[in-house]
C-alpha cells in the first residue's frame, strides 16, 4: 500500500498509474523454523490473546471471530492451536533456523482501490480499502506462518516493525 503512494509522492500521474495497476506485492523474508528440531507447545490463551489483539491492531476485525476461524481452519481436530519455537540440532547448525520464508502483502488493483488512487487518498485510507476487500497485511500473514509452524512471532516482529 505504502508503495502505491510513494510513487504518487514521486510524481506519477495518478490516473495513469491505477489505470495500469494490476496489483503490487510487498515482501519480507524471514527465518524459517528447522522442521528437524522445531518444538510444538500448546497455545496459551494469553498467547492467543497476543496474537489476535496484533492480527486486528489497525482494522475493524473481532479478535473473537479471528480466533474461532483460526481454531477452524489451523488447529486440531479438537480446535487447539500449537505454537513452534526455535530449538537447534545438527542439521541446522544449533540455531532452530534453516533457510528463509517469505511474508506477503498483495494489493490488488480492484475498482474500489483504484478510485482511491485517483482521489490521492492516504496510506490509512488505502489500507483500509484494500482489507475491506480481503488484503492481508504483512504482520498478519506472517501471524498466519507462525499458526503454521513455519516461523516464530520473534521473526515477524523483527521484520514487520
């Protein structure tokens, strides 16, 4: 989103950049839990409490409906999420890490999203626009890889300052 109004900031004609937007991808790479030697504990409340309160900082989302589609969709057969923490062995070099994972931001060049270009509307408006029609942040898809297994929250924080 930020990159959509930066290039307004630099000059570009508005009407001519949305016009040929298709879409634009922010990207971060984090490090990826070792699946070797990676740890599963059972998700606190609290820790889901933290979770979501980050997933919704910024939006219109109930934390409440956050959780229950993540106990649908993430957890197992009896709803419970599992969060992985780093541990370390041979394969990875004793640091709990092996290779890198990407987070991803898709803003997609909808009508709606358009217009608001054109009216050189702000990065607030803009973001607003983009996940009212399903956009996720990069702090959120990387929410959405720690509830996976694939990273910790320490790297989407690192990354998503």
């Amino acid at each position: 989103v930020e990159s959509a109004v930066r290039l307004l900031d630099f000059g570009m004609d508005p009407f001519n950049f949305a016009d040929a937007m298709l879409g634009i991808v922010g990207q971060r790479l984090v490090r990826r839990l070792c699946t070797s030697c990676r740890e599963a504990d059972l998700a606190t409340a609290d820790e889901i409490d933290t979770l979501a309160a980050e997933y919704c900082s910024g939006t219109t989302l109930n934390a409440a409906e956050v959780v229950a589609d993540w106990r649908t969709r993430l957890g197992d057969s009896s709803g419970d999420l599992e969060l992985h923490r780093a541990v370390g062995c041979e394969q990875c070099n004793h640091s709990g890490y092996a290779g890198r994972l990407g987070i991803h931001e898709l803003l997609v060049g909808s009508e709606a999203v358009k217009r608001k270009i054109h009216a050189r509307a702000g990065v607030a408006e803009l973001t607003q626009t983009a996940m009212a029609e399903g956009m996720l942040s990069m702090k959120q898809d990387g929410i959405e890889k720690v509830l996976q297994g694939h990273t910790d929250m320490k790297q989407v924080q690192a990354s998503c300052l």
